[in-house]
C-alpha cells in the first residue's frame, strides 16, 4: 500500500516537474507551465556531497499553490538527486517563499545558492529587527497602560478624599479657632528691632514657645512684655501625667537620683506617644540597683566624696551597656541609650524641654534652699561650696528673669503649698494648690554642663554636642567610653551585674595603667 501511495506520488510529481540544470549550477528556476507559474516548494534542504559539491533536494508537503500567468509556453526543468533515496528527507524550518519574508515585495525570485535563505545574514538582521520592534512597541504599550491606572488611581483617591472631607464637615463642622488661641499668639509674638521681623511663637509637643532668638542674630529684648512658662508636673500627654511619684534620696545619692529621673521621664513620654499601657503616677526603674552600681563605682575609684563627677559620666555608660533593672515581681532590664550633653543656653535647652525631655545638671546651695517657696525663683550663691543634682522640667521668662522649673530628691515635701484654709460662714474649707517637690531657679546659676537622655532619631542632629563633650573628656575617660563601645558591639546583653561590674573594675584599673 505504501510502495503504491508513493509510485502515485512519483508519477504526479513527474507530470508537473521535472529538473534540469542551467548554466549556473548553483542556481534553481521555478516550473513554468501553460497560462500558470508554481511557486517555489515548501521544503528546501541543503546536503554536503562527497566531492564537495552542494546539491538541494525538494520536498512536497501537502499540495502546491499555483498563480495565473498569462504564458504561452511550457518548460520544464529536472532536479537531479530528487528521491533517489526513496524516504523523505528530514522536514526544514521552513520555504524560502515571500510568504515567509516579509520584507521582500511580492512575486520577487529568491536567488538559490549555496547557503540556505534562512541562513543569510540579511533575513536574520531583518527578522531581529522585527522581533526589536515588537518588543519596544509592547513595552511602550504597557507604560502606556501604567500611567492610564496611575491616573485614575489618583484621581479616584483625590475624589475620596474630597468626599471624606465633605461628609465630615457634614457630620461634625470645624469649630473657628479659639479667641484664646489667637490671644496667646498675639501675646508671644514680637517684632525685631533690628530687621523688623515679626517672630510668631513655635509649636512644640507641650506648649507654645515664643521665639527668643531672631534669625539675625539678634536676642529677645529686655524690656518686652512677652511672659510665658510651662512644666512637665503641669502637663498631661493623652491623658497620662508625664512624672511619677516623687522619690525621697538617702545620703550623698542625688546624683544617680537625678539620672534615674531623667532616663525615666524621658522613657516615660516615648511610651506615651507609641500609646503604651503605663500604670499612674508609679516608678518605672528600680533605684535600688542603679544605687549599687553607683556605689561601686564610686568605690573602685577610692574617692570618699559626696561629688562624684567621673562616677556618674562613667555610670552613664553603664546603664547604656548593662541597664536597669525594673520595680515589681518580675524585673525586666532596660538597656538605656546614651546620654549626651547640649550647650549651656536658654533657647537650647528651652527647645528640649518643650519637646519632653527632661535634662540632668546641678547647682550650688546654700541656707535658703531648704526653705525654698513654691511661687519663689531661687538665686544661688556664686561660690558655694556643696553642689546639689536636680533634673530640669520645664522654663519659662517673668520681668525679663529666665528661670527653669527643676525636679528635686528631697521627697514630696520640698517645697509644697501650705494647706490654706478659708471661712465660709460657719464652715471651713481647706485645699492644697499643687504637691510639693517642684521649684524654681535662674537660668544663670547652672553650674555644670547639662546633659539629657537622647533617642536614636535625635542621634545625627546632636552631632555637634557630643563632639564637644569627647574634646572634654580626659584621657581615662575617653578610654573608657571607647572601650565600652568596643564592648558594646562585641559582646550581648546578657551580662549579668557581677559580670559588669568586674568589667569596670578591671577596665577601669586598664585606663589607670593606661
């Protein structure tokens, strides 16, 4: 059956086509017939003789599609080789037709030669350059689309947005702006002599702080009218007080007493402002173990003074690599940052307590210290023998006197309001303005540099004062710290506190020898 399928298909080949070779031998010419021309065959493949010669060898797949000319005569050509091997040679990825090429205007001869059509260099550059363009034009396309959707997207949110705004507008009017608002911007807003610029007051996280220093350079005059104060044991943050209970010092501890009050409160209003659980008006921090630490410390020095200066920079860089411990059943250990130091003037430091942080430093006292009234500022002396650490929570200016609001470690009863009692008829009432351990003094009478507790978000842009408290340093200091940073970065928080404290012993003697 197969042998007479493929007679059959000999015989019709025969009729229409016959080979032949011109004077070219590498050339190959279409069938031509009366009033018809074939076109050239699906399948052309090339074969390597034994001499070196080319020979090509046609295949028909399915049947032949012929075009009407108007020719008179017939001729007929014969190919050498064609199904001398009787099977069919292996299929070609395709004809060498114009069907196939694009690029070719129709009814054009193909040249054969010794190299396949889809082998030649300018079909490839031709179907590359296609296939680049096709490419190209998809890619535009879907930018294209991209930007349609990112436009309709942002026009559908500003069409939400508006909507939004309207219904709430609808549902709960904006009140006008308070008449005591604007009282108070009046009130804080001054001009300069100077440039004539008007300086408008600054918003800041607890209160309005008028601007004390013009952008020319040029101070807040003396005889302005402008008065203001605020303090961190008057304000609330969402409805949280910002200072716990008041601690009472024991003997020669007001240092570490004022860093744990600072470190605390400044932990305090982060907490409050991430929207943390804290219970009212509690200590956070375990004072008893910083205490310990302190001590220590100030034994391994061997200085047998109520003033330890290089103990309490030290113990800074304890509580940064150690940390404290928490009160309550189960202590947890808070590894407290750095603490660094800010320049010694009032828009500085009025700047950081406004925005909540409460800063360490100290002052001299004297007799009248101890019997400080609350609405009094307290002028200290200007050589006084006995420094005393307190913890800045609030500033303010009356009759053109800048003073600070300071927490101190004498208990709930330094400096409280006596209880005032007042007759109305036969009854009597009695009632306390505000608690005690809160007082006030001059900007001037600061006697250290103060530092406070900083965030990593604060870290780039106080660049500039902890490069001037390490020009400060001594040379054991700087050992010191650069030797728990090393320690910091190589070895976890894990530590236990004999570990730690053995490691500032021998440190510390290291520095010494040093």
């Amino acid at each position: 059956m197969a042998a007479r399928e493929n007679g059959e298909r000999e015989s019709e080949l025969d009729d229409w086509t016959e080979g032949k070779r011109g004077g070219d031998e590498d050339e190959v010419r279409p069938i031509v017939r009366e009033g018809r021309r074939a076109q050239w065959p699906e399948w052309a493949v090339r074969e390597e003789g034994v001499a070196g010669g080319n020979t090509w060898r046609l295949q028909m797949m399915g049947s032949l599609k012929f075009e009407e000319l108007p020719l008179p005569t017939a001729q007929r050509m014969k190919v050498p080789g064609f199904f001398e091997s009787g099977a069919p040679p292996p299929p070609f990825p395709g004809p060498p037709c114009q069907q196939h090429q694009p690029g070719l205007p129709p009814r054009q001869r193909v040249p054969a030669g010794s190299v396949s059509p889809f082998e030649s260099p300018p079909l490839l550059c031709l179907l590359r350059e296609g296939m680049d363009r096709r490419v190209t034009r998809r890619m535009k396309q879907k930018e294209e689309e991209e930007k349609k959707k990112i436009k309709r997207i942002v026009a559908l949110s500003q069409k939400i947005i508006k909507r939004a705004a309207a219904v709430e507008e609808a549902v709960c009017p904006r009140k006008p702006r308070d008449e005591k608002c604007e009282e108070n911007d009046a009130r804080l807003t001054w001009t300069c002599k100077d440039c004539k610029a008007v300086n408008r007051p600054e918003r800041r996280l607890l209160t309005l702080l008028p601007v004390l220093i013009c952008q020319c350079g040029s101070e807040l005059p003396k005889d302005s009218d402008i008065k203001f104060k605020f303090s961190m044991h008057k304000a609330e943050l969402n409805d949280h007080f910002l200072i716990p209970n008041i601690r009472r010092q024991n003997y020669k501890e007001c240092s570490p007493s004022a860093m744990l009050n600072t470190a605390e409160i400044c932990w305090r209003v982060k907490a409050i402002l991430c929207g943390l659980q804290l219970q009212e008006n509690e200590p956070l921090l375990n004072r008893d173990d910083l205490l310990e630490k302190y001590n220590f410390l100030c034994m391994a020095g061997g200085i047998a003074k109520r003033w330890d200066q290089e103990a309490v920079e030290i113990l800074g860089e304890a509580i940064s690599t150690i940390g404290i411990e928490s009160e309550g059943k189960k202590p947890k250990l808070y590894k407290l940052p750095h603490f660094t130091g800010v320049k010694m003037s009032f828009p500085a430091i009025c700047r950081l307590l406004a925005d909540g942080y409460a800063i360490r430093t100290s002052i001299f006292t004297g007799k009248k210290f101890r019997s400080l009234k609350p609405d009094e500022i307290y002028k200290s002396p200007k050589r006084g023998r006995v420094r005393h650490a307190i913890t800045l929570i609030g500033a303010g200016r009356r009759r053109s006197t800048y003073f600070y609001y300071f927490l101190n470690s004498w208990g709930r009863y330094f400096c409280m309001r006596r209880t005032l009692k007042t007759r109305f008829g036969k009854r009597a009432l009695s009632r306390t303005k505000a608690r005690g351990g809160f007082g006030m003094i001059r900007a001037d009478d600061i006697c250290t540099w103060p530092d406070f507790e900083y965030y990593k978000e604060i870290l780039d842009t106080q660049k500039e004062a902890s490069n001037r408290r390490e020009k400060r340093e001594a040379p054991e200091e700087a050992c010191m710290s650069s030797c728990w940073r090393a320690l910091q970065a190589s070895k976890p928080l894990a530590t236990t506190e004999l570990e730690g404290s053995m490691l500032f012993t021998s440190l510390r003697l290291a520095s010494l020898i040093l």
